[in-house]
C-alpha cells in the first residue's frame, strides 16, 4: 500500500494543466456554462482598454 507521501511525489510529478484547459474542466464539472460568455466579454473588454493606448485606437474608436 503506497504512503501518503508516495501519493503527493507522484502528483508533485505529474504535468499541469494550463489555466484555460483547467477552467474548462471547471465548467464541465460543475456545469456553469453560464459564466463562459461572461469571461468572454470581459476578455474582449480588456483587450479594447490594452489597444485603446497603442497606435490601433484610431481604428477602434471606428467601430463605435
């Protein structure tokens, strides 16, 4: 019977899930899809404020 110990060298070892493959896994398991448009607008919301200072802002304040 392998020892506590065992257990956490052997999790300690194993390769990590990057942030988006483990907050898909998230959603699948505890079915909150709902929150998946959520995170999308704001990612999309932030990308605009990161442009918004570069020299692509001309071309966003188009948009609206």
């Amino acid at each position: 019977m392998p020892s506590k110990r065992d257990d956490v060298t052997e999790l300690a070892k194993a390769q990590r899930q990057s942030l988006f493959s483990e907050f898909l896994d998230f959603l699948k398991h505890n079915k909150k899809w709902w929150l998946l448009p959520i995170v999308l607008v704001l990612l999309a919301l932030g990308a605009l404020v990161v442009l918004s200072g570069s020299g692509a802002a001309p071309f966003i304040y188009t948009l609206f």
